[in-house]
C-alpha cells in the first residue's frame, strides 16, 4: 500500500512531500484509481432503490484518494517537474482519462443518477443539493451517457487523445523557455538594464558556469530586458525567440498538436450533439454561447480600438522623434511605452521597486485579508515543502480557528512553468459533520534575492500577487458541503472575480500605506508616486484591452467553427488578428503555438472570461469605493455571497445578492478611461 493512497498522519492532514519518491506515483495512481473504481461499483450494486443520499451524495465523496494523489502530482508537474514525472504524465494521463469515461459512461451508473434527477422536482433539495445533482446529471448527459457504444468507443479515444496532446503541448513549451539563453558578454550591451536585472542575469550566468550576464525567456528575466534595453537588435533577438515558442522546426513544434486539438475537439462537441466545441463549453458559462461572447469581445474592441489606434499613433511619433524609428515593431513597445510613461508621469518601475519587497506586499496581502475578512496569516515551519523556497503559513478567523493552510511558492527554477497561478492540495468540504478545510497554494515567477538585493516586485508583479492572492481567498474562505462545488469550482468567466476584485487595492492609498514601505529606509510610498500609479493605470489601456481582446477572439476562432479546413496554423491566425493588429506581423512567430491558457490550461473557449470578470470586478468595486474600501458590511456581504459560496449556486444570483443588481460595463470603462463621466 502507497504512502499517497493511506490517510496522511502529518500536521492538518498536509502533503508529506519529503517522504514521496517519483517512483511512488504511478503505482499509487493504478492503486487510487482501482479505489475510486470499487466505490462507484458499490454505488451501481446498491440493491436499494436510487435516492439523493445513496447515490448523489455517494458519488459526491467517491474517488477522493484518486483526487490527493492527482491534485500532488499535477502540481508539482506544473511547479517542480523533471524528466521522470514528466514521463509518468505520459503515461498516467491516459490512464485517468479512460478511467474518467468509464465513470461517465458507465450507463448502469447513469440510470440510477437519471432516476434521481426524473424525480428532483419532488424531492425537497437545498439550494446546494440541486446544484449537485443538475451537474452530476449533466456530467453524464454532456459526456457521451445517453450515446449508442460504438459512439461512446469514439469518446474514449478522443479523450484519451486529447489528455496526451495538451501534455505533450505544454511539455514543448517548457523545453522553449529552457533551450533558449541569451549569452552577454559585452558589457555595452547592458545598457538601459536596472541593476537589479543586471545582477540576476549575473548569477544566472554564474549558475550556468558562464561569464558576463544570461538572460532567459522566464518572465522575470524576460521582462526586464524587453522593457529597458537600448540595444534594439537584442530586444529583437528575443523577442524573436519568445514568439517562436513551439513554432520552429525542431522536436518542440507545437503546429499539428494544435491543428488535433481543434479538430478533436471539435469532433468530440459533434459527436455529444453541439455545434461547436465552444457551444459545448459555453453552455456551462454564465456567457451561454458563442455568439454571446463575440458579440461581447466586439462590443469593447468597438470602444477600444479608437483610443488603442489614437495610442499607437502617439507611440510611433514618440519612437519616431526619440530614436527616429520609422516602423513600430513588436520588440520596441514595451520600451518606448516605458519611456513615453515615464515622459508623461515620471514614474518608472526602478523607482518603485524599493517600495514594494516581496514579504512587504505579501504581509500587505494579508492585513487587508484581515481588515476585510478577519484573517491572520501565521508563518509555521512545521509543514512539509517541495522546494525549499515554498512557505507555509496557518489561516485562522477572528475566534482563532484554522481556516486553510496556505502555500506560497515565488522564485523561478528549471523545473517550473512560467506565469502564475493558484492551485490546491485539498478541497474543502462537510464530511460526517466534520468540516474539512482546504489546502490552498499560489505559484509565482518574481526575481530572487540576490547576494545585495532582497527580491523587489514590480508594480505589474505587485497586482500580480493581489491576483493570486484573490483566487487563494475563494479557495480559502470555501465554506460549502460537497467538494465539488467549494471554492474555485465555479463557471469559469466568473473565477476571475475574487482575483480581479482584488487588485484593485493596489491602487488605493489607504492600502498602500500598509505595505509599500521603503525597503532599506522604512518610509511610506509618497503620495505623488501613488497619485501617478493611480494617474498611470489607464496609461495605453486601450493597447492593452485589444490585446486582450485579441487573445479572446484567437481562442473563439479556435473554437467556435469547424476547424477541419485549418491547413495553415500561422495564416489561420493572421486572419484572427486581422482587427486587432496594431504591429506588423513577425512572420517567425506564432501565438498560438505556445497560448498554454487554452491548449494546456482549461482556458478553451474561456479567454474573454478575464475581460467578463473585469466588468463585474469593476462594477463590485464601484461599491466598495462608495462605502469605503475597507467597509466591513460590503466586505462580509462579498465573503457571504461570493467568496464562501463556491459553485452551490448560479453565479449572477450569488452576484446580485451581493450587489443587488447585474453589473454594468460602463464601471470597466469608466475605470479604463475609455469611458468619460
């Protein structure tokens, strides 16, 4: 018997990661998936009639082993990977994916859920409870149950499929970033650098055994180099790189995997009887269609390409009449945008960077966790970490009761994805009256302390910790029955909200005061550097919503049609940008080749959610702007409604319970400028 597969006998129940071994996995996953097998086999052979208890709620709490195993593995696939469990990936995805179909296709299974969903109407269900078996029902009946075998045959294989694809997708992306280095050794060649990129692309290079300076494609190394290098023929060399992810002639190209993806996607939605493999999704959205999404991603390109043209006309005269650039090109808008920022506010990030170290802002996360929900956030060294850069801290309420257990995972390594996310250990969930609480973690990229310097955020990597800290907090404050429908397993254009609503306190002094601290002198951010951040967030907002929009419309033409014509991945997409282009196209390169959101993540047909939760994210700060931004009552009425709730209900009623109406897109233009009072 696995370690994995028994009942952990550390501090809450935590993950004992220093005794696992990557060997342990596969065995334990064959043991947890013949656990969960057993349990479902119970349910099916019960000789009692099917009953919400018997067979709902049975179902509701089965396969929870399979689940500890998968969540542990999947998160450190993602977060500390090597070749080993990237191989055990390989070969237990197809696993889990046939194991996943015989579940939902198993028809002696779905007779006993039918027979409880013909009989909902009669039977006196929560709220909760009916949400719980509408989406086991649909699970069936949107997965292939009501299908003849040959055609359920055809599912299988699709899924088997598309699990090996979508790994072997985001393991190409991986290999990208990795491969590529940009080796320094002329020190000209550094100028316009911070000092502090300087010096991380020293101890790379020395990490690498390299003299001079290294940098890479991760973020925070990316970043940096694109934004303030002078040398333009650099910039160009790597951005070049960046954008060829997945898209060049190597063991790494990621073309046909995306041409199959589409098109067995689009052949799994035909074959279940939709359209489209985004009339498939949507339909569990608070969107419902793709028409509805279009018409919604048009309706803000309509409003924001007038401004976003108006801005990239100022940018090219800037560049024009700074460095006489006579053409724009991808790798010079980070730069002269920083340039023209810092002209028209003078504000840069170097100077703001000393007012924002990593622990400051983390800590600052917290005490406005606790001003709006009455969190304390206690650091333990008493918890078992996969890296020795992780740290754990207990979550306790008012009363002093554990809430959650919260990692925090910071600094980029070889084997780590790049970006940011929120993932857990474990859900939270009511089981024999015994409310379990969650296991919550987030995992970012920021630069690593160096040898003078503790590690300084950006004010973009600053909203970017808010971000994840946002979804941790819908994780965290999770207070539901079933695990399936507790914290962030809600519909997906409406994850966004606790993330996106969070953000906004960067921008609010009374906020800052908290955390944006001098890191060697202790004095408080000036008020003229938080009058310009506020001034500057709508700074090119209009460059920035039709990239967004742009990703959004790549995704949905993707998605939304029939694919099998596609022979030209990179023509494909040029006709997708073809309303939102401001730059020239580079014809090396490729977006979709290495768009992880939808061909690895479960972002499909899902990208126009950030811009969808942006109009509720606006809207609902709207009031906490008008009761003040650490109101209590508004505070408890969005832990109540929002926050707490899960997916126990639709999410425009949890919405409107909280904000008493529908939100309104004019508060996201207000915000953006885009829109005047």
């Amino acid at each position: 018997m696995s370690l994995l597969t028994q009942k952990f006998t550390t501090k809450h129940d935590t993950a004992p990661f220093s005794s696992i071994k990557t060997e342990d996995f596969l065995p334990a996953f064959k043991e947890g998936i013949e656990k969960a097998r057993a349990e479902v086999d119970a349910i099916v052979n019960n000789p009692e009639a099917p009953t919400f208890e018997n067979t709902i709620v049975a179902m509701s709490y089965s396969g929870d082993t399979l689940d500890k195993i998968s969540s542990i593995f999947f998160n450190l696939h993602s977060a500390e990977t090597n070749d080993e469990i990237q191989k055990i990936a390989q070969e237990v995805s197809p696993l889990l994916s046939e194991f996943g179909n015989d579940i939902r296709l198993n028809a002696d299974l779905f007779e006993r859920v039918k027979a409880v969903y013909d009989q909902k109407n009669s039977l006196t269900l929560t709220a909760e409870q009916t949400t719980l078996l509408d989406k086991q029902y649909k699970g069936f009946s949107r997965n292939g149950a009501n299908l003849p075998e040959d055609k359920k045959n055809q599912l299988r294989e699709i899924d088997k499929q598309l699990s090996k694809l979508s790994l072997e997708f985001g393991e190409n992306v991986l290999n990208e970033t990795n491969a590529f280095t940009l080796h320094i050794t002329n020190e000209a060649d550094l100028a316009g650098l911070p000092e502090g990129a300087i010096e991380a692309a020293r101890e790379t290079a020395t990490s690498q055994e390299k003299e001079g300076w290294v940098f890479t494609l991760d973020h925070p190394s990316y970043l940096p180099f694109m934004t303030y290098a002078n040398n333009r023929e650099l910039r160009k060399k790597l951005a070049l790189a960046f954008g060829a992810k997945g898209f060049q002639d190597n063991e790494y190209n990621n073309e046909q995997i995306v041409l199959q993806i589409v098109k067995l996607r689009h052949e799994r939605a035909t074959l279940l009887g939709y359209a489209s493999h985004a009339n498939f999704v949507l339909e569990e959205r608070m969107a419902e269609s793709p028409e509805k999404v279009k018409s919604f991603l048009n309706d803000l390109l309509a409003k924001a390409k007038p401004a976003a043209e108006k801005e990239f006309d100022e940018l090219t005269a800037f560049a024009k009449e700074l460095d006489g650039i006579e053409q724009l090109e991808k790798w010079d808008g980070a730069y002269y945008s920083e340039k023209l920022k810092q002209k028209l506010f003078n504000l840069d990030d170097e100077k703001l960077k000393p007012y924002f170290k990593l622990e400051n802002v983390l800590n600052g996360a917290f005490t406005i966790a606790g001003k709006l929900y009455g969190l304390t956030f206690e650091e333990v060294k008493d918890i078992d970490v996969y890296h020795k850069d992780v740290t754990t801290y207990e979550v306790k309420d008012e009363k002093g009761d554990l809430v959650a257990i919260f990692y925090a995972d910071f600094f980029p390594r070889k084997g780590k994805r790049n970006g940011a996310w929120m993932t857990s250990f474990k859900n939270q969930y009511v089981l024999d009256g015994v409310n379990e609480r969650p296991h919550v973690s987030i995992v970012c990229n920021f630069t690593k302390p160096t040898a003078s310097k503790p590690s300084l955020l950006t004010f973009n990597e600053v909203t970017t910790l808010f971000h994840e800290f946002g979804h941790a907090l819908h994780g965290l404050l999770a207070d539901t029955v079933y695990p399936s429908l507790s914290g962030t397993s809600v519909y997906w254009d409406f994850v966004e909200l606790p993330s996106q609503v969070m953000e906004n306190w960067c921008y609010e002094p009374e906020a800052l005061a908290l955390f944006a601290h001098h890191y060697e002198t202790g004095e408080i951010i000036p008020i003229e550097y938080i009058n310009k951040i506020k001034e500057s967030a709508s700074f090119q907002e209009g460059i920035a919503t039709m990239r967004q929009l742009s990703f959004g419309l790549l995704d949905m033409g993707w998605h939304s049609e029939d694919p099998s014509h596609i022979t030209s991945l990179k023509d494909f997409e040029t006709q997708q940008f073809s309303d939102t282009q401001l730059y020239p196209d580079v014809k090396e390169n490729a977006m979709s080749t290495a768009f992880s959101h939808i061909f690895q993540g479960g972002y499909s047909s899902g990208y126009y959610s950030y811009k969808w939760a942006e109009v509720l994210d606006a809207d609902a700060f709207e009031l906490f702007q008008e009761k003040g931004i650490f109101d209590k009552e508004t505070a408890t009425k969005f832990k109540e409604f929002v926050l707490s709730k899960g997916g126990t209900e639709h999410p425009m009623t949890l919405y409107k319970r909280f904000r008493g109406q529908e939100p309104k897109p004019e508060a996201l233009l207000r915000r953006a400028g885009l829109l005047r009072d």
